[in-house]
C-alpha cells in the first residue's frame, strides 16, 4: 500500500497494490495494522455504501462534534470526483480543499480525518462508493455546506446543468453562514 499526501497534511490517498492475472485481481483494501503503522490510530465503527448515477452530487456533509467522523472512501463501481474540505477552526488550512478522482479502476482510496465536510459527484453512467467511518451516526449532529460555495472555489468537473442534489443538499448553508450559526 501507498500512501499518497495532499496538499492538506492528514489528508492522505491510498493506493493498494493490486495483483492481477488473467482470472482477475487481488487487493487488500483495508488492514487495521497498517493502516495505524502508516495512515494514523483510527478504528472504524460503521461500513456505508450508496449507489448514485451521472451527476448526483453527495455533500459536502459532515457530523458535528462530539460526533464528529473520520472516514476512509473508495468506490468500487465507476467513478467520482471526491471532495475533503477543512472546517476545523483554526486550522491553517481552513477552508481549503482536496478533489481526487477515484474510480474502480485506480482503486484508490481517500482518508479523511475529523472535521472535514465530505462530497462527491458521480463522473460514471452508475457508481457504487463505500465508506467507512469511525463514528455511528447521529442524525441530531448532521451538518452540510453548499456545494456551490464560491468561496471554496471547487470545480466539480462537471456542468451544473448536470447536477442532481437532494432536496436537503439544496438547502444547505454557505460556509460563512454556518460559522455564523455556530456562534
């Protein structure tokens, strides 16, 4: 396993190395040991999975703390455009956001640590992603940010005519909002 740093440190990708044949392939895409040994000491609780097709758009979500998730995501069908972007106060890279392409043919992964608002958009006609993440879930703790923002100026690779949210994803604050709410 590789471990591939971003430009936000803790922020990291994984790539597994993948044995292959004419039957097929073979990767591990998860070992606790190495993942404490390279990534950090992280155990996940709880598995997710979601099936979406071309141009839904998941997020940017998140769980407030105390409930707060660190989550590890892959997919194994298809395609996305996987977006971490920091809100921890304070942090000197506030804010900011990392986007990385993962498809069931790179089989890369993204670990995410706490206090990072998660989204995706399907870039394949069908995507299954997976996730886990090291927190149950507690709807009461829920948050999201627009996908929109412009002030995090993310290019979510494809035309806004062809995104599809949810109607709670709509209704999500900008982040300068939600800091506002927070006060």
């Amino acid at each position: 396993m590789t471990i591939i740093p971003t430009t936000i440190p803790s922020v990291v990708i994984i790539e597994p190395k993948v044995f292959g044949d004419e039957r097929g392939y073979f990767f591990e895409s998860f070992s606790e040991k190495i993942f404490r040994e390279k990534v950090c000491d992280t155990h996940f609780v709880q598995d997710n999975e979601s099936k979406s097709s071309y141009g839904v758009l998941r997020g940017l979500h998140f769980q407030k703390p105390p409930f707060a998730q660190a989550k590890l995501v892959r997919v194994i069908k298809g395609a996305v455009l996987d977006v971490a972007v920091d809100i921890r106060k304070g942090s000197p890279t506030f804010g900011q956001h990392v986007a990385v392409e993962l498809t069931a043919e790179n089989k890369r992964q993204l670990f995410l640590p706490r206090g990072f608002a998660h989204g995706f958009v399907v870039l394949s006609p069908e995507t299954l992603f997976q996730y886990k993440c090291d927190e149950y879930y507690h709807p009461e703790s829920e948050g999201g940010i627009r996908w929109d923002d412009p002030s995090l100026k993310i290019d979510w690779k494809i035309a806004e005519k062809d995104i599809l949210l949810s109607e709670k994803d709509k209704k999500n604050p900008f982040l300068q909002e939600f800091l506002q709410s927070e006060k």
